[in-house]
C-alpha cells in the first residue's frame, strides 16, 4: 500500500451511501450481494448506486462479477487491511508492542488488527 492509494481509497468511502454499502458488503462475506438487492435494501435508485459502485471498484474496495444479467459485488476486505497495516505500520515508532495497551482502547477485533511482534524473552 502506498500513500497515492490509500488517498484513493479513503476519497471513494468519503460518503455515506459508500459507507452503507461497504459495509452491506462486508456483512455478506463472500457470497457478495447483487446490485438490484443493495439497491432495494438502501433505498436507491439503480443508477445512483451503479454510480456509486463504479467508483468503489475503481478504488479497488469492491470487486464485481458478471452473473448472467446481474452483477454481484463484494467488498475486497484485503483491501481495507492493507489500508490499516498502512496506517499503523510505524505505531509507536515502529515499535507497535509499546501502543499493545491501547488495543484495549478500540473496539476493533484483534483478529484484524496487524500482529505484535513477540516480546523477546530476556535470559
């Protein structure tokens, strides 16, 4: 992850609606969600939302595949935790384990957060 797409990415959720719909998304896991269904469950017409889903996929936040006559997306979780280990990568200084207290702080899961090096056991 460099800077320029990490802009990128944080432009596109920069609205609500791509907000709703990244996090639809991320709720249907890998199954995805086809473009009529988001449209109906956020109450959106479907060109405001083809609008809106061309441009997440252009970030690269979603992916989308051709079934049939429907598109299905998904959100591209790698994606978003490349964006966090960009964000936190020089924690602390590059020390992450002095900030391991403030993990406590956040409601993020562990599971997604990045690994703390392990403490080296003095002998």
């Amino acid at each position: 992850m460099n800077k320029e797409n990490a802009v990128t990415i944080f432009e596109s959720l920069a609205s609500g609606i791509r907000l709703d719909i990244y996090r639809l998304l991320v709720k249907a896991g890998l199954e995805g969600r086809v473009a009529g269904d988001l449209a109906q469950e956020l109450n959106l017409a479907p060109n405001k939302l083809s609008f809106h889903l061309k441009a997440m996929t252009h970030a690269g936040l979603t992916t989308v595949e051709q079934e049939g006559r429907y598109q299905r997306y998904r959100a591209n979780i790698p994606v978003v935790l490349d964006v966090i280990a960009y964000l936190t990568e020089e924690c602390c200084g590059g020390h992450p384990e002095d900030c391991a207290s403030l993990r406590s702080a956040s409601t993020c899961s562990a599971a997604v957060l990045p690994p703390l090096p392990a403490l080296q056991d003095p002998q």
